[in-house]
C-alpha cells in the first residue's frame, strides 16, 4: 500500500492569478508592499494593486502583439522587482512561460527557443544582444511589448485548469534540458501544500504580520516561482529581491529587513556553516528550509534555529511547523500526495525501513516532459506515479529519508555507497569548505574518491581526509578511490554537483598518474 498524506485539502480548478487576486478589479491594498528591491527597498518597489496593474498592462501588451493561447514566452533575465511581473503577466495572458538560465550564451538560448516554440521573447537590458543573436539562430522575428488594463480568463473546470502555465527546464546535468510541463493545477496545488503547512501552526496569524522573505534564488526556476510568486502573494508576505546571489549581501540583507524565512539550497547552508563571516557576528536565522540532506553539517557547525527541511525536486513534502528537526529527514508528505518505496523491479512495493526509489503522486506533480512524449513515459506511470530517480526511505514515524540519486550511487563490490552521505560526513572535517565524491572503476570495481576544497588558512592531506571518513563509516564506503584538492566544485547555478565535469576530471588524474581506470 502506498504511504498517504495525513491531510487532505480543496484544491480547487482556478487560474492562478485568481487564485492570487481573486479577479482582475479586486480591491487590493495600495500600502502594502509585496515586492521590493533590496538594493533599493525606499523607492524600487510594488503594492499589491500596482503589481497587479503592471501584470495585466504586460498581458494586454502581450495580446495586441498578437499571442495566442498556448504561445509560449520565453524570459531571458536574472533576478529583477519585474520578474514576477512578467511570470504572472504571460500567464493572464493566456501563454506559457518558460525561464532561461541568464548565462546562457546564445547557442543555448536558441535550443531552449525552438525546442519550447518560443513565440516572444522578453530579453534583460544586460542579456538584449545574446537574445537576439539567439532569435537569429532560432528563426525568430522581433516583437515590441507594451499595454494597458487586462482580464484575464477563468479557468473553473478540471479540463481548463489543466492548461499549461510554465515550461520550466530541466538543468540537463545528464543530457540536454527538457522542458518540464506544469499546469494551473499543479501550481495551485502546489502553491496551497506549501502554505496548507504553515497554517498548521497555532499562532500563524501573528507570524504572519511578521513574515519578511529575501529572494535570491533563481526566478527561472520553479522552486523560486512557487514560494516568491505565487506563496508570498498569496500569505502577503513582503518580498525583497535579489539582482543575483551574494553571500555577505544576503547576510546584510538579513539582518537589515528583519528576514523571518531563508529558503536555501544546499551551497548556501554549506557558506551558513562555514564562512568566516558568519562567525563574526551575524544574527542567527529564524527559520531556514530547502535544506534537505544537509542537517548534520548546520548543526555542528553552526546553531540554525529551528531548522527545516524541505524536498524541491516534486515538492511534496514538508514539515510541520510546530515540530522541530533533529535528522536529516526531508519531512512528510504534504496534503493530498502519495508516496511509495519501490524495489529495483519497479514492481515491488517496499515497507518502512526499506531502501528503493521514491515514487510519488499528487495534483501538484507535472504533466510531463514537453514535446518528449518517450521521456515521459520513462519518469510517469500512466496512473499517475512520479519516478523521482531518488533513493529513499520511509522510518516509523512516516518521516522521508532521501538517501541519494539512484544515477548518482557508487557501487563498491555489489553495495550501494551513496555519495551524498560521505559528503555530508567530510563537510564535518574543520578543514573541509566544500567536498564532492563520486565513483571511479579500478581494479574491475567501483571506488569513492573524494574532491576537497579546503577552508582558507586550513591544510589537509589526503591522508589526513582518508583517516577522518576511515573512522566513521564501514570499510566499503571508505574513501579508497584518492582524493583530490581542487579551488572549487563545479556546481549548476542551482548548485547542484557537475558529477560528469568531475569523472572526465578524474578520468584525466588517474590516466596522468598510471592508474589503471575504465571511466
């Protein structure tokens, strides 16, 4: 039997600025400010009834530039105040908005253009010549966007909620980037989990009028869009955005708003436990989530109240949020999800305690893979269960433990050794800043081989990082494929490990140095 949520909530079948602004002439208050610059937070910023204004004068504009329903366009920008102007405003209008990595160059832009079908295409001052050089290779013609009010349409039956919002893509880590279909729906449930969570606490109201966010993770992501779009306008929780990510600006920041939510990503929660700055005297964070695997490191190295965890990869769990954290557990589903622990056979369902592939399924969850209809069906049953590609467990308490990416784990004389842990572990090491491991074939075997940074003024050998893991862990996850001291881990802008940059690295060492290795 399937694990299930203990909640269950309405989800109902709207459009998603509905949802947000309940209709397009609404009152909504003219004080209260939903975003603001934090460079510039006095003069740079939106009321409720402004943003909502500037959105529908961008949908307008949209429309009399001649897009369709289904049109799909594309945002080529960083972080900005009128990011979530043009997320919003695209989607009123009936398209679908899909989101580019800013650093993209132009070749890359032009793959994510004609995969998508982009019709128009809105460009960052900063990123106007590599969109255009990208159009040019996409076929594209250019198109002016500008316009006044708009109403936008309701969306009230399942077959109309089901319209797809935002093509979001992949990162392309294993290949090139697919653009993951998400509809009204989804958002919407996902958007009313996420905050369904919240409203379990008691004194929810209170916290409310307290509640300041700081956004700098990237908006083109869905992670970003879902709790600083659509979550924060919906709580009317202030949000001060970030141009792009900067670690003592983000601690200055913290401070200078009186942040009560950091939503973090892994590398960020390893500079909270490291960095120099942090010890200097910043205030400890209120509260903190996103930070999934990472709870061992937080704590020993520095006191994180009342730490979260948080699983963004389906978004379908969280934690209650009068009940603190003391493992690494990604929490538990969130209302109206499922969740199964599935044997390598893909048949065999497991039980508590068990390891397998986490499957999931809820209304939250994408439609699917766009224009891949194979790719699809490899990561979605026809019934609806999400195949997440992670390793994980389900303890007594209904608690989700995600042990590793099935891809990603390192197999040591027929055992799984999953990498996460031993980074996790390394990370302890006082002179560790950042660590990455993978697997490298020797002798007709798989063998862990550790990628060190080490922390300014610290020294280590390989030895020293060999000993450390040694004693911790048993001996066919011990450190038995080198180590590696390098200036940085080659991360994604969402900081996920570039394991492949790694491999070819290792690839070259181990050739270098006479190692008999097959990468």
């Amino acid at each position: 039997m399937p694990f299930t949520s203990r909640w269950q909530i309405n989800i109902p079948d709207i459009h998603l600025a509905s949802l947000l602004f309940t209709s397009p002439s609404h009152p909504l208050s003219k004080t209260h400010r939903c975003y603001s610059e934090a460079a510039r937070p006095d003069t740079h910023y939106f009321t409720t009834h402004d943003f909502r204004l500037w959105c529908q004068r961008l949908a307008a504009g949209l429309r009399k530039a001649g897009l369709q329903k289904g049109d799909r366009v594309l945002l080529f920008s960083g972080n900005d105040i009128y990011f979530p102007v043009v997320f919003l405003g695209i989607i009123m209008a009936g398209g679908i908005f899909t989101g580019a990595n800013p650093t993209y160059v132009a070749r890359e832009l032009a793959f994510q253009l004609q995969d998508s079908g982009t019709t128009f295409l809105i460009c960052a001052d900063d990123r106007l010549d590599t969109g255009i050089e990208a159009a040019q290779i996409a076929g594209m013609g250019k198109d002016k966007v500008f316009g006044g009010g708009f109403t936008w349409d309701e969306l009230s039956t399942p077959e109309k909620s089901d319209q797809t919002l935002a093509l979001n893509y992949s990162s392309g880590t294993t290949g090139r980037p697919k653009g993951v279909e998400i509809s009204h729906k989804n958002y919407t449930a996902n958007m009313l989990q996420y905050n369904h969570m919240f409203y379990l606490n008691p004194d929810w109201k209170e916290r409310s009028k307290r509640a300041r966010w700081l956004c700098f993770l990237p908006m083109y992501h869905a992670m970003a869009q879902n709790i600083f779009i659509a979550a924060a306008l919906n709580r009317e929780v202030p949000v001060y955005i970030m141009p792009k990510f900067d670690f003592v600006k983000m601690l200055e920041y913290t401070q200078k708003f009186r942040i009560s939510d950091l939503i973090l990503v892994p590398p960020v929660v390893i500079a909270l436990a490291k960095h120099p700055a942090v010890k200097r005297g910043f205030t400890p964070i209120l509260r903190s989530k996103g930070l999934a695997l990472w709870g061992r490191t937080c704590r020993l190295t520095w006191n994180l109240s009342n730490l979260r965890h948080g699983r963004t990869t389906c978004s379908i769990m969280g934690w209650v949020p009068t009940e603190k954290s003391y493992s690494a557990s990604v929490g538990e589903l969130h209302a109206n999800c499922e969740a199964k622990i599935m044997d390598d056979d893909g048949t065999t369902e497991l039980g508590p305690n068990q390891r397998g592939e986490l499957w999931v399924r809820g209304q939250n969850i994408m439609k699917g893979y766009w224009r891949n209809t194979q790719a699809t069906k490899e990561i979605k049953t026809e019934d609806g269960w999400l195949k997440t590609g992670d390793i994980a467990y389900v303890n007594s308490d209904g608690r989700f433990h995600v042990v590793d990416r099935k891809k990603e784990l390192i197999k040591v004389k027929g055992n799984q050794v999953a990498p996460a842990e031993l980074e996790a572990l390394l990370l302890e090491h006082p002179a560790v800043a950042d660590a990455a491991v993978i697997g490298v074939p020797m002798n007709n075997d798989e063998r862990p081989r550790a990628y060190i940074v080490l922390r300014t003024g610290h020294s280590a050998t390989e030895q020293d990082i060999v000993s450390f893991i040694d004693g911790k862990v048993s001996a066919i996850k011990r450190i038995t494929g080198g180590v590696a001291f390098v200036d940085a881990i080659p991360k994604n802008p969402s900081g996920k490990i570039l394991r492949k940059a790694l491999r070819d690295q290792a690839k070259q060492e181990m050739q270098g140095s006479g190692v008999a290795a097959k990468l």
